[in-house]
C-alpha cells in the first residue's frame, strides 16, 4: 500500500482525540454504512487474499435461527442494546486488526488464524518476555475474530445492522519480512502507550473513577511515537532497537486488553435485555484473562534504553522492582482499592467502571494511543456515531 500516514488528522499535543462536532458531521454526510456484514470467514479471507469471496455474518445468522426455530431467537433488540452490541462489534474489529498484525510477525499461521509467514527475529525477540508468547498471541487474536463475528451474528440475528469497516482498511502494513502487504485498519508503528494501567491496578488508593491520575510505568512510552513491529528488516538489525521494539509490543498488548476489560462491564450497566446482558458478561472476562496474561508477560521487559533510528524517539524500560510496589512485575492481582465511596472498605475490582461516557472515552483511548494516524475524517465520524449511541442507551429503555 502507498497509503501515506497523515498526523495531522489528531491534535494530539493538545489532547483532542477526537474530530470537532462540526467536522463529524461534514463527515458523516458522506458515509454509506454497509448493508453487508463482516464474518469471520471474510475476515480471515481477506487476510489471505483480496477479494476471496465470503460468508457473511447475516448468511450465518439466518442459518442459525433457522435451525433453533423459537420465538425468543427472532425478537428484536431494543434500539439501546443494538448500539451497544454494534460499538462493541466495532471495538472487536479494530482489535481483531490489530492482533492479526502482530499475529502475522509474531504469533502462530495456521489455518485458525492464517495470514503472514512469522518473523524470526521479531518473534524471537518477544519471546525474550516468555517462550510461549507466539502462543498466546495466536489464541489472542483467534479470540477478537470469534468476538466480531459472533457479535455481528447475533445483530443480524435479531434484525440489527452489522457493522463493516472494510472501507477503512487504508493504513500501510509493516514492509518486514512475515507481514501482509494489505490495508489495514490499524497503525502499529506510531503509537503513545498509556501504562498507568500498570500502576492502576497496583494503587489500594487511587480509582480513575473518582477522578484520580496514576502515574506512568514506562514515562517514554506515554510520549512520542513508538512502533511495536518492525517497520522494515532494518528495524531488526540492532537487537537492542529490536528488543525495544518487542518490550513496546508487550506493554501494548496489555493496554489494549485493559480496555477491554473495562468496557464490558462499564457498558453492562447500560444493558436492559436479558440476553445482550448474558453477551456482555460472558465475553468481557475473557478480555480480562487477556489482560493478566499481558500484563504478567510485559513484566519480564528486561530493562533498555533505545533511541530509534529512524524517528530519533528514545525509549527507556526501567528495572520496575526497584521502586516498591507501585511497580513491582508479580503483583499482577488487582489490589484493592476505593470503590464507589471513599468511606467504603477497599475492595479488588476492575477499574475503572464508571459506565457515563464509556463508549466515547474507550474510543478516545484507543485514538490517543496512535492506532488510527492515517486514518481519514469519516472514520472517526462513523466510530463516534457509534459510541455516542452506545452511550446514549439507558438501563430500562430511558433515553431510547
């Protein structure tokens, strides 16, 4: 792809992850949503190859309620939990993208998650944090494709839209030998990693839902552009860059993860059918299992200092169990913290969980991190549109 990356579609010095409200809706005049809808099968196929013809996920949906033939299967979705269910099927997509990137350099190709040839050097280099790390991100990525797929299943199931990014998969790919020269939806090689996830769940006294600010575990990482797959072979000829590279990718994974460990719950709030609540509860702790996986992994970042020779961003891992248990690698169970109350005994929980606002501050995560530079305005006007209405929904029907 001659896709170029463009960094001027965020204002990230000032902290603007999102386009200005007029300029969402100049954009969003111009978007078509598809009346398809996006499969496993198509995803994988387009993994393999452009233009493979696929099964979609309406096709999938029509083939399962007619085998289950009850009333209950063919209700409809309340207008609430449809947009919720349709933002956490856009979530998964983006997710799904990614996690085949890092599949197809470092992970396992095989007919469950086929695309790519591995990187030897790459993958080697991650699993400098744990020998089994192309397995994990393997089962990983295997994971967010059989979310977007189910999602987008049970949506046409019920009568709702899927939801369809392919217009989108501009963004170049890695050039390194083992990636797929195809359009992507996301960009690995340009992100801002948020690691106070780290300090987060190490803190018995600060909760972001009451407004508290956790420190940075990796500073450098939270500031300038840092890529976390080779952009080129060149990118892994130093091994200390390569394995600057790899720590990158670690820390990444588990905020990623995080994320998604939040966004469930936080939206299960939201939720007034049954059935979408069973959806929501039964996939968000897999994001979860995600999570701690990660997290324990990017612990064993062995410590570096790296400056990349193509941007001139230094990036600097600290030994994280020299500065007491803020930062301490095995302390990967959730600390207990505050919980809705100050007054209240700390407990351990996922957080943050303030359900307000979730939907829009999971897409502006996700934005500041760098995943979506390049990027055009229609993009970020149809994900807004998106989290708005996800976050519009209202428990029992209010606001619908």
């Amino acid at each position: 792809m001659n896709t170029q990356i463009d960094s001027t579609i965020i204002d990230r010095k000032h902290g603007s992850n999102v386009l200005p409200e007029t300029e969402i809706n100049k954009a969003t005049e111009t978007i078509k949503p598809s009346k398809g809808s996006f499969s496993r099968r198509s995803f994988l196929g387009k993994s393999l190859a452009a233009g493979a013809v696929t099964m979609g996920a309406g096709l999938l949906a029509n083939t399962l309620l007619a085998k289950e033939g009850n009333e209950k299967e063919k209700g409809h979705l309340k207008k609430g939990d449809a947009a919720i269910l349709r933002f956490l099927a856009a979530a998964e997509i983006i997710e799904a993208d990614l996690w085949q990137q890092y599949n197809e350099l470092g992970g396992i190709q095989d007919s469950e998650v086929p695309g790519g040839t591995g990187n030897p050097a790459y993958t080697a280099a991650v699993e400098v944090l744990d020998s089994d790390m192309a397995q994990y991100i393997h089962d990983n990525t295997d994971d967010e494709i059989s979310h977007f797929t189910f999602l987008n299943a049970y949506l046409a199931s019920k009568g709702g839209e899927p939801v369809d990014l392919d217009q989108f998969r501009t963004l170049p790919s890695s050039q390194a030998t083992g990636a797929q020269n195809i359009g992507r939806l996301t960009n690995l090689m340009q992100l801002t990693v948020d690691t106070s996830f780290w300090t987060r769940y190490r803190s018995d006294s600060l909760n972001p839902d009451f407004g508290d600010t956790l420190p940075q575990a990796i500073p450098t990482l939270a500031v300038g552009e840092h890529t976390a797959i080779p952009r080129t072979d060149a990118d892994t000829t130093d091994p200390n860059f390569l394995q600057a590279i790899a720590n990158t990718a670690g820390f990444h994974f588990a905020f990623i993860e995080q994320g998604g460990t939040s966004l469930y719950p936080s939206l299960a709030q939201r939720v007034t059918q049954d059935e979408a609540l069973r959806i929501l509860l039964s996939i968000g702790p897999t994001e979860t299992m995600h999570f701690q996986t990660w997290q324990d992994k990017a612990g064993n970042a062995p410590p570096l200092t790296a400056v990349d020779p193509v941007t001139g961003v230094s990036v600097t891992f600290p030994d994280l169990n020299a500065d007491g248990e803020i930062l301490q690698t095995n302390l990967i169970m959730p600390e207990p913290t505050i919980f809705l109350n100050r007054t209240f005994p700390i407990v351990s929980i996922i957080r943050p969980t303030e359900t307000d606002g979730a939907a829009m501050a999971a897409l502006n995560a996700l934005t500041a991190d760098g995943l979506f530079i390049g990027q055009p305005p229609e993009f970020f006007a149809l994900l807004t549109q998106l989290a708005q209405a996800a976050d519009h929904a209202r428990h029992g029907g209010r606001g619908r």
